[in-house]
C-alpha cells in the first residue's frame, strides 16, 4: 500500500471515531427520540454509516440504547442510567433503609413517611426497568424497642439544633430534668446529636450569654427541653469531640472500672464490644473479668445492678 492510501485510510479511521463521538454526544444530551435521517443529516454520513454507528454504540451500552421505528421512520434513544447518576447502587439502598429501621423509634411518623417516600422514588431513579428490584415497603428485617419516646412535639427543637451544629451558632434553653419540675435555663452550644437506647440526646456545652466562654460540657435529653430559642451568632469557643466508642454517654472525663461476671453472665458479656478501652479477662472456673473505660459513671453501674448476683465491682 501506498504513502498516499495510508494516509487515506487513517484519515478515514479518525473521520469515523470523530462521527461515533459526535452521535454519542447527540444521543446523551438529549433524553428523546432521534431519528435516522436527522443524525445522517447532522453527521454529514449516509444512513447506513449511522446504522453501524449505532450497532457499536448499543454493544458498548446495551441497557441504556433503544431503537424503534414510527411511520416507517428509524430513531434511536440513549436513556442516561439513572445509578451511575445518582452514584448510588441497590445494595446501598437497602442500608439506607436499614438505617431508616434502626432511627425509626426516634423520628416523628411525619419524617418515617417523608423518609419513606424518598427511597421509593430513588428506587424508582436508579433504573425504571428494574425498579421492582427493591422496595422499601417490603422490610425483610425489623427491630423491637421499649420505652419508645415520642418525639413529634420536638420536630422544631431537632432542626433548630441541627441548625446550631451546621451553623455553629448557639441557643437559649428551658431544660426540665427529672428532679426539677421547674426546670432551668441555658446557654448552650449543640456540638452533636446522640442517639441510644431508643432515646435522642444533644452534647454541647453550657457557656455565657454570648457563648464565648465554656462552663462545662452536658449532656442533655431532647425530649426534655420544652423550650428552645435559636441565636444566629457564631460562637467563639471550641468544645471537646465526645468519644462514640465508649460507654454510654459523655458525663465525666473518662473512668476505668473493673466488673467481674458469673459464669450465667460470661457469655452475653463476651458476644459485645462495650467500649474501644476494654479488657477481658477469662477465668478457669467459667467467669470473667471485664475492666473498662467509660465517661458515664451512673449508666456503668445501673447496666451493672441490672445483672443482679452475676455481676459485681471489683475493688
């Protein structure tokens, strides 16, 4: 082959990759029908280029090419698959609904059924053809409580502290705690929203009327703030990042105990991870020796009463 007739057949390869590029580009931008004598048109080709263009494009993308023909007219259609736009696949669906699952109890029904109508049309999105593969209605895991506290009186209260934490603003509270009928008032600063045994807490830490200064870091139980008053000013002072992995919740700088369990106990206790700073020690009669750390002294020994005879603080 000749100089001349090479450079005439790269010449014709890079003039056809330029054409499958440019009916790509036609076909993903516009979610319609277009039709075989357009595209010849607007490629410049003939409509047999544009058959074989098409036949590479739906081998590369089969399930988001469809062709059909009306009044004896060709046209073509490339759907944009709705997964990889969402970045969002079937499997990490199903865990956005476990997560609805587990948060349930703590979330007003207004919210589970906005919640739920959210993941029936991301189903829905991910992609028409196989949208009966998942659905949030049909719930193959479900979880039991007690002691479910019912917060629909608090919607206003959880945004508003939300609003704090993503804003780093602060609040004025009237906080209502078991052993004050007449409660108390607060300047607070929300750093996190915490939830546990069916129940929602905000940490943050009590500070002066222009919260500048920290006073001491809190615990406080959501159901028990009746009323909240939001104050968009930024606050100026740092507050600790409460450990997740601890036990229970963050009342004290952290505390190390030692447990030991009778044999009856030994096992449940082994099955659990109960904090990140945790030691057990297993002893040739069957029991167990449990040293922990913890920031929740009052929960520690409740969770250890609640054991009754198989459980006792060592010493």
């Amino acid at each position: 082959m000749g100089e001349n007739s090479m450079a005439t057949k790269k010449y014709q390869d890079a003039s056809s990759g330029q054409k499958l590029l440019k009916l790509y580009r036609i076909l993903f931008s516009e979610n319609k029908q277009h039709y075989q004598s357009d595209l010849a048109k607007a490629l410049n080709c003939s409509a047999q280029t544009i058959i074989r263009l098409t036949n590479e494009i739906e081998q590369s993308s089969p399930e988001c090419f469809q062709t059909g023909t009306e009044k004896n007219r060709r046209w073509y259609r490339l759907q944009a698959n709705h997964k990889n736009t969402l970045g969002l696949n079937y499997q990490e669906l199903q865990y956005l609904s476990l997560c609805r699952e587990l948060s349930k109890s703590l979330i007003p029904q207004e919210i589970v059924q906005r919640i739920d109508q959210t993941l029936l049309q991301l189903s829905m999105l991910l992609l028409e053809l196989d949208s009966g593969k998942f659905s949030p209605t049909s719930k193959s895991i479900a979880f039991f409580s007690k002691g479910k506290i019912d917060y629909s009186q608090q919607v206003n209260i959880i945004e508003d502290l939300l609003n704090c934490v993503e804003s780093k603003f602060f609040c004025h509270v009237h906080y209502v705690a078991n052993e004050s009928k007449q409660g108390k008032n607060y300047y607070f600063v929300p750093q996190k929203l915490i939830a546990m045994n069916n129940a929602l807490y905000v940490y943050g830490a009590i500070s002066n009327n222009a919260a500048t200064e920290l006073i001491h870091t809190i615990c406080l139980a959501i159901h028990r703030i009746k009323k909240l008053d939001l104050i968009k000013q930024p606050i100026s002072i740092s507050i600790p990042e409460p450990n997740e992995n601890t036990f229970g919740l963050p009342w004290h700088e952290p505390r190390t105990f030692t447990i030991q369990f009778t044999k009856e106990a030994a096992g449940y206790v082994k099955e659990r991870i109960w904090a990140d700073e945790q030691k057990i020690e297993e002893l040739e009669n069957g029991e167990i020796i449990l040293t922990i750390t913890t920031c929740s002294e009052p929960e520690l020994m409740a969770w250890v009463r609640s054991f009754g005879e198989r459980a006792s603080i060592v010493v």
